[in-house]
C-alpha cells in the first residue's frame, strides 16, 4: 500500500523536465574592463558600528535621568573620533587642547602691565622685545640726541672750534627732508615742554649738531609786540641767608643719681635756591606792549648735553642771523611763557631779571 501511495506522489516525467532555471544576466563591464558587480561588492560597502557608553550617573542624580539624558543624544556623537584629516595621503590627528603658559608673574607690583622711564616718560611693557626695543631707541633719542648723517645743502650759521659742533638754520620753506627732522626733534621737545604749540607757521628753527646727533634745538619766530617783565630779584643779603647754627639747648634726664644730658642742634633754615632756578610763580608784565621783531618759543637740550653752554650758543647764532646784515641786542629778544629752567637761562644769559615776553599768538601771520 505504501508503494502504490509513494508512487501516486513521485513527479511525473513530464513534471520533471520543467523550463530550466533562466541564466544570470550577461556581466556589466566597466571602462576599465572590470564587472561592476564585483566593484561594488568592494567599493560601495560601508559598515557603521556603534558602541554606547557605559551608564555613569552624575553625582546626586539618578540612574533614570541619566538615562534619559543619553537616550536624547545622537549616536554619532557618543565616542566620536578625533577630527582627522587627510594630508598627502596620510592620516593626521588634530589635536584641539591649546597649552597656556604663564609669562609674568603678579606678585603685586605697583608697574606690573606698564613701567615708566624715569628719564624719557615713556610708558613700556616689560618682557615684551619688540616694546622694549622701541623705548631702548626713543631713549638713546631722547638723552643723547637723535642721530643725523648731514644734509648735502647745509645752512651752517656758526661752527664751534672747540668740539666741532655746528649749528644749522632750518626755515620753514625748506625741502621735505629737513621739514621731517625738524618735526622728530620737536617731538622729543614735546615729552618735556607739551606738545601741540613748539612749532609755528612761520618758523626758524636752530639745530645744534654735535658727534652726528641733534643735541640741541631752538625755535624761533618773528613777532610784532611784547611786553617788558617787572624785575622780581630778591637781594642776596635778605632775611635767609644762612646765619651761624644757634646755640645748643641741654635738655637732662635723671634717674636717681644718675643724670643723661642730650644736645640738640638746632640748624638755621637753609637759604633757598635762587629766584632764576627755582622760579614757578606767574610772571608780572608791564600792560604797555613795545615793538618786537624775534620772539623765541622754545629751546631744548638733551639731558645728557646739559650744563654745556649749548644753549648759550643757539642764543648767540639766533641773535646775529635772525635779522639779515643786523645783531640784536640781548635785551631785544622776546621769549614765550618760561619754566623755571627757562628762565634760569635766560636770566643768566641777559644778566638782570628784565627781559621781554610775548603772546604765542601775537605773531606775524
């Protein structure tokens, strides 16, 4: 019975020579002869792997937020790579921690972002080269002079033969290039006197050449009116001068038997400085005005050239080429409001407190 069964269900001939199975398609060849089903079995496969982080719940929070936190967070951003990138085909890891590192230390100096030079007033960074640099150059401009090679049309108005030194004349309608020194001169005169009233329109300006430097400068201007300073001297023989040291005061201290005698010395007030160096008051002028010809603004000596009659012989030089074919007198030259050392000088130079003094801006336009 199994037989017959078996063999009602065994295919039948004509079953079995069923319509073969179609072929595979003919193979696609790419330009360079290679099938492109095997190109894209290598080339275009791509597998993405993905690992989440261990759960590492913060402090005093529990494990369900964290949960949640990290649930709401792409998976591409959880243990992301290092940024790479690609240079002459090989792989290069950006790193993007930046190093600090600590070049001053504060420990509460009262100059600690800018110090001040004491000599030239010139406000610098310490430890900064190219800062450091800058004052170094300004500095040496400043006490020694600024350095000058010469110019190949001088105007020498007097030479010194002692030294040799040379002053030169600089007018205002002169060439470009000594316009340009003039004004660096007048900007070291600046640091000292201010700035913005040196330089006039029409101006003569004195440059003292000494050892290839500019170590002197005065700066003068024709004028029509000044006025005529009341003499404020104050004799020599007055109530300050210095007297004998007074006699000495015992003072005793007992103790019992025993006596300690301290001396005291009492010193007379010293004589103050004269009137001419250390004048700071207002100065006192007749109201009439007198005619003028030379007002003189400013004169200026490096610090390191001071105490050489340096200005002296700017005065000279001014007196005898400010007016063509004429000298003036001392006591014609008019001079701007002074300083204390200003007018020093020109007390010594005139030899009496009377001098002229005029208004920078009564000038001849």
């Amino acid at each position: 019975m199994q037989s017959k069964i078996s063999a009602f269900f065994k295919p039948s001939s004509s079953s079995s020579s069923v319509s073969p199975k179609p072929a595979d398609p003919p193979p696609i060849f790419d330009d360079d002869g290679q099938e492109l089903s095997i190109w894209e079995k290598k080339q275009h496969q791509q597998f993405s792997t993905y690992k989440r982080r261990a759960p590492n719940p913060p402090r005093g929070g529990s494990e369900c937020s964290w949960d949640n936190q990290l649930a709401k967070t792409p998976i591409s951003d959880v243990d992301s790579p290092k940024p790479e990138s690609t240079v002459l085909g090989k792989t290069v890891t950006k790193n993007k921690k930046r190093s600090y590192a600590q070049y001053h230390l504060d420990l509460g100096q009262s100059d600690f972002l800018l110090h001040t030079c004491s000599a030239c007033g010139v406000m610098y960074v310490t430890g900064d080269e190219e800062d450091e640099k800058a004052h170094k150059g300004f500095h040496n401009d400043y006490t020694r002079g600024i350095q000058f090679k010469g110019w190949c049309n001088e105007r020498v108005v007097h030479s010194l033969k002692v030294g040799g030194g040379r002053i030169l004349l600089v007018l205002d309608g002169d060439p470009p290039a000594q316009r340009n020194k003039v004004e660096k001169v007048v900007t070291m005169m600046e640091t000292e006197l201010g700035s913005g009233w040196i330089l006039p329109k029409l101006f003569k300006v004195y440059l003292f050449v000494l050892s290839a430097r500019i170590v002197g400068c005065l700066v003068a201007e024709p004028i029509t009116k000044a006025h005529k300073v009341l003499s404020c001297a104050v004799d020599g023989s007055s109530s300050f001068a210095s007297t004998a040291t007074k006699k000495t005061k015992l003072t005793t201290l007992q103790f019992g038997e025993i006596k300690f005698h301290r001396e005291v010395i009492r010193k007379a007030p010293s004589a103050p400085e004269p009137l001419n160096e250390c004048f700071t008051g207002a100065i006192l002028c007749e109201k009439e005005a007198v005619p003028a010809v030379c007002g003189i603004r400013a004169i200026w000596v490096t610090p390191a050239n001071r105490r050489k009659h340096i200005a002296t012989h700017l005065l000279d030089a001014l007196r005898k080429s400010f007016c063509m074919g004429f000298v003036l007198e001392h006591s014609q030259l008019a001079f701007s409001p002074l300083t204390s050392a200003g007018n020093a000088l020109v007390s010594n130079y005139i030899g009496s407190g009377h001098f002229l003094v005029y208004n920078t801006n009564n000038v001849v336009s």
